[in-house]
C-alpha cells in the first residue's frame, strides 16, 4: 500500500492531485535499466501529465518527448528539455505550431498526410531550415483496447494508409526543405497484452525490407507508446513491465546497421505516481443504494466518465473498518459524474478523504473548469 501522509492532507484544500516523486524516480530507474540499448531512445509522452514538478524529474533522468500541440513543445522547452530532443505529431498541426517546432530546432515532425508534408515544406523554406521527419504509418493492428483510445487500426485518423505510403515517400525524399529520416507508428494506448507489440514489431519488419528493396533506408523507428498499467491492483505492480515491453522490441525487430528505435511511452512513466485525493462531503442513504458524494469530480479526473475506466479507490482515513457497498459520485450535474458503483468499502464518513489511484496519467492533464469549477492543486512526496 502507498503511504499517504494523510495528517498533512487535513490542511490541503481538496480536491488536489498527489504524487510520489520516489515512484517516479524508481520508474524512471528501470526504464533506463531495461531500455539499455545504445539504439533505443525513450521520449515521454508529454500529454501524460504536464505538470511542471514531474517533467523536471523526467527530464533529468535523461528522457526526450513527444509532443502533440504547440503548447506541449513549449511545456517541454520550459520544463528544460533541449529542442533537439522534443518529437512533434498530431493529425492537425497548424502553420504557427509548425514554425514554433522549426525554431526550437525540433528533432522530428512525425507527419500524417500529404498536404501536412508539403506545408512544413513550405514553412521550413521560409524559414531557410531543413525538417527533419517521420512519416506516420497506420499500421491496421486491433491493439485489443478501448475503441476511444486505440489509433492503429485502418478506420482512424491518425497516421498514413500502407496503400498510399509509397508516394507519400516518394514525394517527401524529393521536397527540398524535408529530411525523411523514419516511420513513426502508434497502435493505441493502455495496451496490457505483448502480442500486439508482437504484430506490429512483424509489421515493421516487413516494411523496412520492402522499403530497402526499393532503395529507401530509414534512420529511426519510432514505435509509439501504449504499454498499459495495472489499475485494477497498482500496489502489486507499481512499476510496469518494461523489461517485457522493451525485450519485445529487441528480440522482434529486424534492425539495420545505425537503425534507431524511439518509445513513446506515457501512461506508464507517470500513472502509478499519481493519486486523486478527494474528501467525503456527503454520506446519502438511498433506497436501495448509498451514495459517497466527494468533492472530486469529473472535472478533476474525466477518464471513468470518457472511457468508463475505472480508478482503484481506497478509504486513507480508516482502511480498516466494516466494509458496505457505495457508489462514489462526485458533485458535478451529470449522470456520468461517478468514479464507481457498488464499490465495496471500509465504512465511509463525513470528511473520510478517498483516494483514486493510478491517476497519474491523463488525470490533471485532461482537469477542466466546467461548472466554473478551480483546476486542481498539486502536491509532491518524495518519501
Ligand atoms: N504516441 C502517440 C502518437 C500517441 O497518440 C500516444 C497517446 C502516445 C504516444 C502515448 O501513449 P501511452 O504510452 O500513454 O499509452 N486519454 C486517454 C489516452 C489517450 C492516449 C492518446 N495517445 C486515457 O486516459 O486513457
């Protein structure tokens, strides 16, 4: 069980997001250790969790980042991260956000269509710089998860279709401006289960051999991120299986001579580090049911009431008592509005502060103002 300093929490204004920074720091400690491999390069995927105190951690440990909006490259500028370690993708970059990546000197524009290549063409012309970049690939892998969150597969908007990537790759080694350095590929997110990083490593392999027939060679390998955590129990594995995760990647992909593999890896850096601590405003005796009503909502943590995921909730203020079922719905006006049902919990009471686990990831991050609500507060252990 993580410890939670909950008699300092009394003077805190709830709800606010807490992280173990020494979780974070043993996390960050075996992605080094397990991606130890002179070819493989980690960039964080920014949109994760922003929060200034984690990306300094992150940064430190030596991780680049992978950015899908302006505002996410200059997070990471300010947050330290040199230019040049900063990767750029998203379907609708616009002209401002591509010459904010251009100035900064960014490493990579992962780039999805045809008419996106030509406008950072035309930007870095300008500009008198060369782009370097990587054209997204949809791979067409069923990466086993949420319908929300899955992005390889053909139907979606992300990435160029294996049937139109010949001329797009064509076109792009003949733009003066452009550098095409690799394929970039992202099969979806909270992805629990080694096969789909299995196919898309064969995926992989049977296009760079079709590339190198036709003459073309490229640098990097950018596979995307997606490695999933275990929300159900996050004390039994706090840290993901990166040692899995990364030997995969080794063991399955047929690399060439100076062939670099990049990770993007979000949810698993930072998810298990981070918790929601809300307190009990009200204990609601239903008919059939009996509502906890916190004062944490949708707006601080919106994954349950987008995706129905679901967060691990512990009672900090007394673990220990009678257990009764509650559903546990937070204080904004909509029916969506609840963190869990029927959730089985040791006797809950007036000012009990709860904790929602694993949120660490695409909590704070995705916090909005709805019901003119303030956005979350932030505090750190790093005991
Ligand atoms: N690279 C690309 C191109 C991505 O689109 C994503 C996530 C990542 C890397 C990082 O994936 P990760 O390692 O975190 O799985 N808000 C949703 C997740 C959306 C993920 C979007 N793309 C959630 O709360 O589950």
């Amino acid at each position: 069980m993580a410890r939670f300093p909950v008699s300092e929490f009394k003077e805190l204004p709830t709800p606010f997001y807490f992280y173990d920074l020494s979780l974070l720091d043993r996390t960050l400690a075996e992605i080094k250790r397990t991606a130890r491999d002179p070819r493989f390069k980690v960039h964080y995927a920014i949109k994760a969790n922003a929060n200034p105190g984690i990306l300094r951690r992150i940064q430190a440990a030596g991780l680049g980042v992978d950015a899908v909006s302006g505002g996410e490259i200059s997070a990471a500028l300010e947050a330290g991260f040199d230019g040049d370690k900063i990767v750029y993708a998203g379907v609708g970059k616009s002209d401002r956000e591509i010459t904010l990546g251009l100035e900064a000197g960014i490493q990579c524009f992962n780039v999805e269509s045809l008419p996106e290549l030509e406008v950072i063409d035309e930007l870095a012309g300008q500009l008198g710089k060369v782009a370097t970049v990587a054209l997204r690939v949809n791979p067409n892998i069923d990466a086993h998860t949420h319908a929300y969150i899955t992005t390889g597969l053909a139907e979606n908007k992300f990435g160029i279709n294996l049937e139109q990537l010949p001329a797009i790759v064509e076109k792009a080694t003949s733009l003066e401006n452009i550098r095409l350095e690799g394929l970039h590929f992202h099969i979806g997110s909270q992805i629990t289960d080694n096969e789909p990083f299995v196919l898309l490593c064969e995926t992989i392999n049977g296009l760079l051999s079709e590339y190198a027939g036709k003459g073309y060679r490229f640098r990097t390998i950018n596979v995307g991120g997606g490695l999933g955590i275990d929300y159900a129990d996050p004390d039994r594995h706090p840290i993901p299986d990166f040692e899995t995760y990364f030997n995969t990647f080794r063991n399955h992909l047929k690399l060439s001579e100076g062939q670099e593999v990049h990770f993007e890896l979000g949810r698993s850096v930072v998810a298990q580090c981070g918790s929601l601590i809300t307190r009990v405003l009200y204990v609601k005796e239903g008919v059939t049911k009996r509502f906890a009503i916190v004062d944490a909502g949708m707006t601080e943590l919106i994954r349950p009431a987008l995706y129905s995921a679901h967060h691990k909730i512990e009672n900090l203020s007394s673990p220990n008592g009678e257990r009764h079922h509650y559903d546990v719905v937070g204080p904004i006006c909509e029916s969506s509005d609840c963190f869990g049902k029927d959730e089985l919990l040791p006797a809950i009471r007036r000012g009990d502060f709860l904790a929602l686990r694993s949120a660490g990831a695409y909590g704070e991050i995705m916090a909005s103002q709805y019901n003119c609500r303030p956005l979350p507060l932030s505090y750190f252990s790093e005991k």
